[in-house]
C-alpha cells in the first residue's frame, strides 16, 4: 500500500499545474491540495477539461453538492444499442423505419395481408395428379381422400394433405442384393438358389397409409413367405429347368395378394417374376456333373428312339412288300419263284467281280468290272491329292 500511495502522490502532483485534465487545486500557490469542497468549486471555471466524476458545472443547487463517485447507471444513462446518444434537438443515433406509403400510411398492414393471403394459399389449393390421390387429416385424424384434379381444403395446420402416386408399379427385389444367396427347400427336399421381383401398386390410399407401419418391408415378408410355400411344392428338377416356373409365380401372386388383403394393406400384387434358379454355390459343380450325365443320358434315349422307329419302319415296309408278292405267288407260283430268283441273284451278283468262262480252249472274258473298278480308285487317289 505505501508504493502505490507514494505513486499517487507523484502523479498528483506532476498533474497540479495548468494542463491537469482534473482542474486546477483550491490553494493560489500551487501546493496540492486535499481536492475536495474547494476543487468542486474550481472545476468549472479552470482551463482544463472537467472532472468527468463530478456532475456538470451550472447555477442550480444540484450540481454545488459534493463530489461523488460515477455510477454504472451515470455512465450507461446516455448510451444506447447504437452509440452515445445525444441531448437536445440534434436527435438520436441511426433508427431503422420502414419506407411509408405514397399516402403516409405504413407498408406493415399490407405485408401481413400478403403472407396470409400467400399462407392461405399454399395450404388450402391442392393440385393432384392424374396418377395420384391425396390423403387430408385434421389434426391428424383421416377425413377424406382427394381425386385427380383442383381441390380445396383448410389451410395447415388445421388439415394437412399428403399426396402419393397410387397407379405407378413399384418393384420389391428379393434378395435386395444380386450377390446374395437365397437358399429355399423344395419339395424333394433340396435345396436352391432363388431370386425374384415383385410388382405391385396402391390400391386402397387409405388403408396403405394407416393400416401397415413399413409398407415395403410388409411386401418384402409376404412374398418371401409365399415363396418358400410354392417352392415346397414343386421338385428340383421342375424349378431349376423352368418347367414349373410359371405355376411357382401364379401361386405367389395369389398367396400375397391374399395374405396383404388379410392385413388391409390397401396394396394390389401386379405380378412375380422369378429371375434366377441356380444350386447352391457349395455343390454347383456336383449340379453341373448331374446335368451332364442326364443329358448325356437324354441324348442316347433319344439316338435309341430313333433306331427303334427306323427298324420298325424298314419291318413294317417289307411286311406290306412281302404281302404283295404272296398275293402274286398264289395267282402264279411258278413265275413268281423264276423272277424272286432272278431278282436275288442280281442284289447278291451286282457288287461282286465275275469272270465268265464257257468251255475249255476259249479265250476267258474280260474283267470289265475290276477295270473299272480300279479305274474309279485310281481318280478318287487323284483328286484327293489336287485337293491337299
């Protein structure tokens, strides 16, 4: 206390003389003073600025009174948000105020009647779609449902609408994603992989809104469930080669259109589309060694047929040949036996080589046939080599 009370001193005294922002001190011979009744007096009438603590120098008893210490009040009470206000007739600092009317009247009047004019409506005037139906609640509770065209209702929040496209198809894809299994038993019981789309729509706008908390994960179950039960029905065989597959969407159709008018879902099954049948992934190449020898298999089925009707064919033909010539044989025996003869004779001689000799000292007749036989060979050896 003794360091800062010296200090005071110092600078009290080094600011008595003319230039002391205070004023000057009561004692004419420049010694300090106590500054106190004498320097409220004096502090008026010096030179120097006025004490900023004492109250402003003028005639009315008020401002003779000793001197005090400035409050927060005194230092705030001619203050405002915008600045330091001034007294008197030169006015306050910046005021923002809205433009005024040609007439003198205020804008504020107007611009309420705009937006609730503009609040009104966009609240109130509904357009709906020629697909589309709207849904309108008072205070949440359903009221009515609005058709394609221009409607009206209460402005929000007393009713508030919603409005849904009810006529375009949507899609559920089971699995979600291509890449995941989905493994359903069959009614041999095995087992395979199966994905599917199902298209539906709205129905009923009211009950699809009110009746099912997570409309599209209700599809996704329902035609899940639909599924396993008409695959149980049907063989390996059947769904993996597709003979069975559309029996397997109609019965899913049915079963989930049956099951979500149950529930009240207000939603119209369109269709089931089965994209993929494959065996499970851990034994597809076992499928596909299964599917090679059935094919084989179904291949030789197959060749066997064909030779089995071939023969009964070529059986069928010589019986009806045979028939005819038995009824030749009865009208003339002897003849039919010289001509069966010659005619055997021919098929068994005609692709052989035959030289004939008449008698002993007879020259033998030429071997036309094995000439020309080689002949033949002879220009098949030759072509065959121009085309190489």
């Amino acid at each position: 206390m003794t360091l800062f009370g010296g200090f005071g001193r110092t600078i009290g005294l080094a600011m008595a003389g003319k230039n002391n922002p205070w004023g000057k001190p009561s004692g004419g011979d420049g010694s300090s003073g106590d500054g106190s009744d004498s320097e409220g007096k004096s502090g008026g009438k010096s030179g120097g600025p006025r004490n900023p603590w004492l109250p402003p120098a003028g005639g009315s008893g008020e401002t003779k009174g000793p001197r005090r210490s400035a409050s927060i009040e005194d230092i705030f009470k001619n203050r405002g948000p915008e600045g330091p206000r001034r007294v008197g007739g030169g006015g306050g600092g910046p005021n923002f105020r809205l433009p005024e009317r040609p007439d003198g009247k205020s804008w504020v009047p107007l611009i309420v009647v705009a937006l609730v004019v503009g609040w009104f409506l966009l609240s109130s005037v509904h357009q709906v779609g020629p697909k589309e139906r709207g849904i309108v609640t008072t205070f949440g509770k359903y009221t009515n449902t609005l058709s394609p065209g221009l409607n009206f209702t209460a402005p929000w929040p007393f009713q508030n609408v919603d409005i849904m496209d009810v006529s375009t198809f949507r899609s559920e894809r089971v699995p979600g994603n291509n890449n995941t299994e989905k493994l359903i038993l069959t009614g041999d019981q095995n087992l395979v992989d199966l994905s599917y789309v199902v298209r539906w729509n709205i129905a009923n706008l009211q009950q699809y809104k009110f009746q099912l908390a997570e409309p599209e994960e209700t599809v996704r179950e329902v035609a899940e469930a639909a599924m396993r039960a008409s695959v149980a029905e049907q063989e390996l065989d059947s769904i993996l080669s597709g003979a069975g597959r559309a029996e397997v969407e109609q019965q899913v159709r049915m079963r989930m259109q049956a099951l979500l008018d149950a529930y009240r879902s207000g939603i119209a099954v369109q269709g089931v589309e089965i994209e993929k049948t494959d065996p499970p992934a851990r034994v597809v190449e076992a499928f596909k060694d299964v599917s090679a020898a059935q094919q084989n298999a179904e291949t030789e089925v197959n060749r066997a047929r064909a030779y089995a009707q071939q023969v009964l064919a070529q059986a069928e033909g010589g019986a009806a040949a045979f028939d005819k010539i038995y009824e030749e044989y009865r009208l003339a025996p002897e003849v039919t036996r010289r001509r069966l003869y010659y005619e055997t004779m021919e098929q068994v001689l005609a692709n052989t080589d035959k030289t004939i000799v008449e008698s002993d000292g007879v020259q033998t007749y030429l071997p036309l046939p094995e000439v020309q036989r080689r002949a033949q060979q002879n220009r098949n050896a030759q072509a065959g080599e121009a085309g190489q």
